[in-house]
C-alpha cells in the first residue's frame, strides 16, 4: 500500500469583526491540530481550502496527488446552506474523506429537514413550527415558552438569551429582525430541563462515547439554561463560566436512553465516523433530539474531544482514528488510493 498523500480541507472562515467570527475562526484551530497531531505520527498533511472557486481546488488536488481528505469544511464562503458541498465533489471525484457523506451533512445541517427526518422516523423532538418569511407565522398550536432559532447556522449562531419568547407575541416581535439576518427559522417549543450532548465514533459501525451533560446550575437564575453563543465562544461571559460539560453518573434505564437515541439519529441521517446528537431531557424525564451534528468540531477544547479523552482516546489518536475511517474506505473499495 502506498503512502497516503493527506490534505486537511477547510472553509475561509468569516473576518475577525463579523459578528460570529469566533465560532467560524474555530476551523483554523481544528487545521492546526490535524496537522500537529498527524504530524505526531509521522505524516505530512497539506493544507487546502475550499472556496466556490473550484477550478483552482482541483487544480491542487492534482497537483498534489491527494489521496485522502481530512473535511473540515463547515461552509463555503461563508454559506452553511453549502456545508455538504465540499463533501460531494468528494465523493464525483473518488477520494475518501473522513466524515459523513454529503447528504448526510446537508440534511442535517438544515434544521428544518433535520425535523421533518426525526419526526417522520418517530424520534421524539420538539414541537415546532417553520417560519419562511413568506407564510405568516401560526404559533397557536404550540406551547410556550419557544425558543427561535436559524435553520441554516449552528454553533449557536443567532441563538442568544432573547431568543428565548415567553408567548406568541413576543415571537412576533423578534420575527423579521431574526429573519432579516438569518433567512428562515424555527421556532421550538422550549424544553426546560437536563441538557446531553452524545458524541459516536468508529466506522463502519459507531461507537457511543461517555455521555457528556451541561451542568446549568451554577447559572445566574435570571438567565435561561441554554447554550447560547455566548456560552460556546465568549470566555469572558457568564454564560461560558456556568456551563461547564460533565460526564455525570447516570441511571441505567436513563443512559441507555440516550445511547438509544443518539444511535437511532446517526443512523436515520446515515452520518459516519463521527457524530454528535445535542438532547433535551424535560422535567417529567422525557428524551427530546435537538439536533444531529455531522462532523462535529474536533478542536481539542471542544465536546466531541472531551467525550473522546473520557472514553481513553487521546486527541492525536482521535484524529489518527478518522484518517483511518477514511483510509479502510478506499482499501473496501479496492481503490489504490491509501
Ligand atoms: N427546544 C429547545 N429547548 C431548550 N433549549 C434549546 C432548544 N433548542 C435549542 N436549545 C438550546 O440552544 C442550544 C443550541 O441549539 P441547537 O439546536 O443545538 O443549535 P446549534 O446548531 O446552533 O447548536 C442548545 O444546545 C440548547 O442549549
Ligand atoms: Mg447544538
């Protein structure tokens, strides 16, 4: 077998005054660590980023006879409505990549496909209703609080303490701002209680790793417990310092619950290597699907890591584990390719 020839693809993230810029920057981090951490073991990872203009991708690709792609692409040029666009050329070309399949990351990349999937699958998630700024807003059937969030972001973009409404009025009120800086919207039933993320790892079949929770108690109790923008990306906040990830002891009915659903989700979205699937747990102990996260971040900071390091895997041996996904794919495949 030949010596695989690596390239970390990535999106350009958005300038440092943009308002999400600290989410976005975040792939930068990720580039970096692939690269030292595949460094670590001895291979040579080139760095390739991937903008609309494809013609000069390509041309790198060739140019370098890249074998296997390490995707870190989350958008292209900043458009999340194209995050499984890297993905796809991928896979007209041929190259193994790590990570899900293009269709898995742009169903679930849309929040609103991602829903219609979960319920017409039977996955309990919350109620909600879809606003396209064409139809007008019904929020009769729902029960409030909701909370209003961006189809096409993640990363909690656009999901702040106000995004938070109390009743239909104040939906109505926060409506067209969102819409004009986001496009279309959910607006979800607020499910108040417990919060578990459940990372998956391993090709082709998935493992799920130490289940990880948000510890809110600490949070100011004027404050809703979410994990809004400011509690992913801004250190200096309150929100960040009160929502600190723990790997709680957990009933046994409970755990299996969630491994349960979290299983069920990256199969249904048919997501591979890697995964995380965010849950709501309510007062009554009811198990709700937030979302289900194709290709999770793997900055050595982030949960996905955290879940990793708890079950023993190392950060170095996380990212190896990925390349390796990607490689036992094209030796399946009987390509020659790594
Ligand atoms: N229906 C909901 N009920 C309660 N909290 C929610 C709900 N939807 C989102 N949140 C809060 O907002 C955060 C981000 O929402 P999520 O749907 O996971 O979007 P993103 O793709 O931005 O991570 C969640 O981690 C959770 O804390
Ligand atoms: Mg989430």
């Amino acid at each position: 077998m030949r010596e695989p020839v690596i390239a970390v693809v990535y999106n350009i993230p958005r300038s440092k005054d943009n308002p999400f810029a600290q989410s976005s920057l975040d792939v930068l981090n990720q580039v970096e660590e692939v690269e030292n951490s595949l460094a670590v073991r001895g291979l040579e990872v080139q760095r390739i980023a991937f903008t609309r203009d494809c013609e000069t991708f390509l041309r790198e690709i060739r140019r370098r006879g890249i074998s296997v792609i390490v995707n870190l692409c989350e958008t292209v040029d900043e458009d999340s409505r194209f995050a499984g666009h890297p993905a796809a050329l991928f896979e007209l070309l041929g190259i193994p990549f790590t990570g899900s399949p293009s269709f898995a990351i742009t169903n679930s990349t849309d929040k609103a496909t991602a829903k219609l999937l979960l319920k017409g699958a039977g996955v309990s998630t919350p109620g909600y209703v879809f606003y396209d700024g064409i139809r007008p807003f019904r929020g009769e059937a729902l029960s409030y609080p909701v909370i209003v969030k961006p189809c096409y972001e993640d990363a909690s973009n656009g999901i702040d303490q106000d995004a938070v409404c109390r009743d239909e009025r104040a939906v109505l009120d926060c409506l067209e701002e969102r819409y004009s800086l986001f496009g279309p919207l959910l607006v979800e039933e607020f499910i108040d209680g417990r919060e578990f993320n459940v990372s998956l790892l391993g090709y082709p079949r998935p493992e799920v790793l130490p289940l990880a929770e948000i510890d809110f108690s600490g949070l100011p109790s004027d404050l809703h417990s979410i994990v809004g923008y400011r509690a992913k990306w801004d250190s200096e906040s309150v929100e960040y310092r009160c929502t600190n990830r723990i790997f709680p002891k957990l009933p046994t009915a409970v755990a299996g619950e969630l491994r349960r659903v979290a299983l069920e989700s990256f199969t249904l979205f048919g997501l591979r290597d890697y995964g995380r699937v965010d849950i709501r747990m309510d007062t009554a102990g009811r198990i709700f699907v937030l979302e289900v996260n194709a290709n999770p971040g793997i900055a050595s900071d982030a949960g996905f890591a955290a879940a990793a390091a708890q079950s023993g895997v190392t950060h170095v041996e996380m990212i190896e584990k990925l390349v390796h996904c990607a490689c036992e794919r094209a030796i399946n495949n009987d390509q020659e390719t790594c």
